[in-house]
C-alpha cells in the first residue's frame, strides 16, 4: 500500500478543520500516512499547533503569507519564534511573495518576508516558500538573507522551466500541487520532469487545487494527493509506490522528521 506524505495542507481552514476527522480517515484510507498543516498568520499558526498536537501524523508551520504581510503585528517575529519552538513545528512558512494578487503592499511583502527569513536562519528553520510572479525578487531576497537555501522548499510550484532550473542551482526542494495534473500544465510538467528524485515533494494545498480527474471537487482535501502522486510517477516513469518512497524520505529529512 502506499504510504504518501501530504507536505503542505491547511488542515486549520474552516473548509477542512470543521470536518478534520473525516478528512484525515479519508487520508488513511487513501495512504496517506503524514501530513503537515500549513498556515497564513498568526492565528491560523496557533490553530494548526493546536490541532496537530496528540496526533502522532500530522506536523505543522508557522508564519505569515504574503497576502497577510501588511496586517503583521508589532510582535510577530517574537510569536512566530515562540510556536517555532514548539516540538510539532518544522518549519517557517508559508512565507514569501505574491504580485498576482498583490493583497499586501510589495513593500510590505518583501520587508516581512526578509525579517521572517532572518528569524528562520536564526533558529535553524528549514522554510517553506510561497512565490507568486515574484521568482526574481524572491531569490533575491533569499541569497540577501544569507539563509542556507538547501533547506527551503518551493511550494506549490507553478514556475516554468528556467525559474525550476535556477531554484534547484540555488539547492531548494520542489513541492507540486495538484496543479502539475492540470490539462494546460504542459510548461510545469516540464519543469517537474527536471527535479532530481531527492529534491522532490508533493502536496495538496487543500483546501485549494483540487487535482484530475476530482479537479470539480471545492473542497480539496489530502487524500487527493494520491493523485498528484501518480502523475508525477507517470512522468518521471516510475511507480506510485516509489515516489511515494522517494518523496516521503524527502520530507522526513528535509523537515528533520524522525
């Protein structure tokens, strides 16, 4: 059976946590073995602690996203390093840049981006990174932060080929939504087929990004990692069970998970 680590959902999101144990039995019915819940703030860093605690499966970030930048709190950084301290956290994030959206001033974006990478080297976080037609400013400020960045993960990866090739010269990691499975992905299944099968994650982003063939479903959900899964497999033309193996050694090491 296999034995899948969902690295990135947000299982905190009202969408998922007001039915978080029916998702997480649909998750172990589907293989789903490990997962990290992702985070957007500060709240949502406390809820997601919260809710991995006593659950031997489920790990969890700290930090705010880009879209929440210019709402950070004078504190911030003292509570981000608080829940980071905090045996279930492995990681800061999702932290980065966002100019689709642009829900946060650019300044905002980059000035608590920059801050919260300091704090990351600080404690010797691994990050989780979110970028958003911001790949230049984001390494940019990455290389400025003197972080090591063999230990930061691009999540959620929707970057061409040449933006993929210049993340893994800079050693991060790879993680791949459902999106990768999208019929239109032609450019980002491209840019998967050139990540080394150690620098390889996958995830769901749920409640967003719903995959194929569930891509109507509105509320994703771990379980369809399953599928990312297995696209991947197809195009690195391997079985679901080793990249299932692959990318779940990946995350145990990456994220200093015993």
């Amino acid at each position: 059976m296999l034995e899948l680590f969902d690295t990135h959902c947000h299982l905190a999101h009202g969408r998922l946590r007001q039915q978080v144990d029916g998702v997480l039995a649909r998750a172990a019915a589907a293989g789903v073995t490990r997962m990290i819940c992702a985070t957007g703030d500060l709240t949502d860093s406390q809820a997601a602690l919260s809710l991995v605690r006593g659950r031997d499966n489920l790990w969890c970030l700290a930090g705010i996203h880009p879209h929440e930048a210019k709402e950070a709190p004078e504190h911030y950084l003292a509570a981000i390093g608080q829940l980071a301290g905090e045996p279930k956290n492995v990681a800061i994030g999702e932290i980065g840049l966002d100019y689709h959206y642009d829900f946060s001033p650019r300044d905002d974006q980059r000035r608590v981006f920059a801050a919260q990478l300091d704090l990351a080297r600080e404690l010797g976080k691994p990050v989780v990174m979110h970028t958003r037609e911001a790949f230049d400013d984001s390494a940019g400020i990455l290389r400025d932060s003197g972080i090591d960045t063999n230990r930061v993960v691009l999540h959620c990866c929707t970057e061409p080929p040449a933006n993929v090739r210049r993340a893994l010269d800079m050693g991060m990691t790879i993680s791949f939504s459902g999106i990768v499975t999208f019929k239109r992905s032609d450019e980002l299944r491209a840019a998967a087929a050139l990540v080394p099968d150690d620098r390889l994650l996958i995830e769901t982003d749920s409640p967003y990004c719903s995959p194929e063939p569930v891509r109507k479903m509105q509320t994703n959900e771990p379980a369809n990692v399953t599928h990312v899964a297995t696209c991947l497999a197809g195009l690195r033309r391997t079985s679901a069970e080793a990249l299932a193996e692959l990318t779940t050694a990946n995350a145990l090491r990456l994220f200093g998970i015993a």
